[in-house]
C-alpha cells in the first residue's frame, strides 16, 4: 500500500514529511502538497492570522480521504484536536529560538529586528529592550533573503526549522536562552479515526500508529505537549498569543510533571509554574500541572496581559 501524506508544500514542511517517513520507517509513500489558507497570506505578506490556517485545509485531506497522514508542526496546530482526528506529537529538534545576524553584526539594541511572532516581538522589548522591532513574513528562506540584503539587521527564527533544512552553518547566530512556543520544534501527525481501512492498508497504518506511539512516550514528548495545550485551551490562547511555555517530566518512584511560562503584555509580563506529582506508592492523585498553572495564572491578572492583545 502506498501511504499518502498529506503536507505543505514549503522546503521545511516537505523536510518535516521526509523525518517523520523515517522515524516510523515508511518505505512506500506519497506526498499529498497542499497550498493552504495559511501560505496564502504569508505569501501576501500578513503575519498576524491564526496560523490554524496552515491546519485546516491539510486536515480536510483526511476528511476527504485524499490522504491517510497529515503532518504538521505541532506548534500551529489548535489546542483543541477535532472530533475523529488522533494525533500525535513527535520530538526529534530543539525548541529554541536563534537570532541571525546580518554580515558580522553583533546585537544592538538599536538594530531593525524582524519576526512574525507577537511573543517573539515582546520577548526583545522585555529582554533585549529592543527599540525597533518589524514585522517579518515568508518562508525561511525568504526571511534570510530578506535579512542578508539589508532589510533587517537582525531576525529570530526557530531553531528547529534551520537544522531540518541545513541552514545552520555559515550563520552568524545566537541562540536565545528565553522560553519558546508550546510544540516548537515538534511534530504532528494526524489519521482519520472515522475512516476504515481493510487487510494489509489496516495493518500498515496500525504499525505506523504504533510507531509513533513509541516516540511521542519516548522521551514524554505526548504527555508534556498535551498537557501544553490543555493550558493554551484554559487560557484561551493560540500560537499567535504572546504566551511562551516549556514543560518537563521525570520518571522513577513517582511520576513529575512542571510547567513554566511567561505571559507578555505590553509593558509588564508574569511567571508561571505548576508541577504534578504522582507518588506511585501512595497512589496520590494531585491536582494537574496545568490547573496549577492555571491558577497561578489567575492569581496574578495574567489573562488582563492576554487580552491587552486583542
């Protein structure tokens, strides 16, 4: 059976396809390329749109049975699965964010600074009390272009995305030590739950489901960007709300569980944090790490700063 994966169309979402054929070891595959809503206002130059349309129209692939996988990154997915959609969240980069420099720059407080990202953008008022900050739209590829021919002193992409496609060596860059986007750096994947396969397509998809079952617990990958979300829906925020969170787990005699964040208004943000522990001798069930962070949230009018945004 050829397995069809759905997937934008760009260099790096194309590359996220080729990593997630190699870690579930798919040999017999086709690309389903998708032109979404998304790209299509990237490529007109809007940066601030929910990027929940670079998701929606490659999750109708699934539903009209054009594809049997969608792929995505995890971090412009919504927190909120749809109905007869599983997914599942595959970890193999970094989270971090890198600030590239233009020729041999190093940072000025004072240099034109590009990102699409409104987290991003607060992170440098705060952090690197950056004066003059940009919007920055298009592929990284286009964003690097931008930079290099002096549009931009400075800009901060992820990571992640310049080690899938290569693009790390030969740049002048640092990288950023703040806290990034929940799924950053991370992979989605997606199957229909309504659709029925029989013999050998029902045997292969199970495998592949199987697969990325084994990775997404590997390393805690499923259960910390779950819990990640749970608190984005608390909240009532995207991948486009100035919100940075980064989770952790441990295992041994108990299972922990800790979320930290930031929320970032215009002139002030707050900390966030919340832990779970579950002692497996006891068998105590605490409250969750993201109802903790939850209510840490609350105590300090971090919802106030969100919507200082809107």
């Amino acid at each position: 059976m050829t397995i069809k994966i759905a997937s934008r169309s760009s260099k790096l979402a194309l590359a996220q396809v080729e990593e997630f054929v190699s870690m579930c070891e798919i040999s017999d595959y086709e690309i389903v390329k998708v032109k979404t809503e998304g790209d299509i206002k990237s490529a007109r130059g809007e940066t601030l749109f929910d990027k929940a349309h670079f998701v929606t129209d490659i999750q109708e692939c699934l539903n009209s049975c054009q594809a049997d996988i969608a792929i995505h990154s995890a971090k412009d997915t919504p927190a909120r699965t749809p109905v007869g959609i599983s997914r599942y969240y595959l970890s193999s980069k970094t989270s971090k964010d890198v600030m590239i420099f233009r020729g041999e720059n190093k940072f000025d407080s004072k240099m034109r600074l590009g990102t699409s990202s409104l987290r991003r953008k607060l992170q440098a008022l705060h952090f690197l009390k950056s004066s003059n900050v940009s919007a920055l739209s298009g592929n990284i590829d286009t964003r690097l272009e931008k930079l290099h021919r002096g549009d931009y002193d400075c800009i901060i992409l992820a990571k992640a995305g310049l080690e899938r496609l290569g693009l790390l060596e030969g740049l002048n860059y640092q990288e950023m030590d703040w806290i990034t986007a929940s799924g950053q750096g991370t992979l989605a994947a997606e199957f229909d739950e309504n659709r029925t396969y029989f013999g050998i397509a029902q045997r292969e998809l199970s495998d592949i489901k199987v697969k990325c079952n084994e990775h997404e617990h590997d390393n805690g990958t499923n259960i910390r960007i779950r819990e990640e979300r749970g608190l984005l829906d608390a909240v009532g925020a995207g991948c486009n709300s100035a919100i940075a969170i980064e989770s952790s787990v441990s295992y041994g005699d108990d299972f922990k569980l800790s979320i930290n964040g930031e929320i970032y208004g215009k002139s002030e943000y707050i900390s966030f944090s919340g832990k779970y522990n579950h002692d497996t001798k006891t068998n105590s069930l605490p409250k969750s790490a993201f109802y903790e962070a939850w209510e840490d949230i609350k105590s300090q009018d971090g919802l106030r700063l969100l919507d200082e945004h809107n």
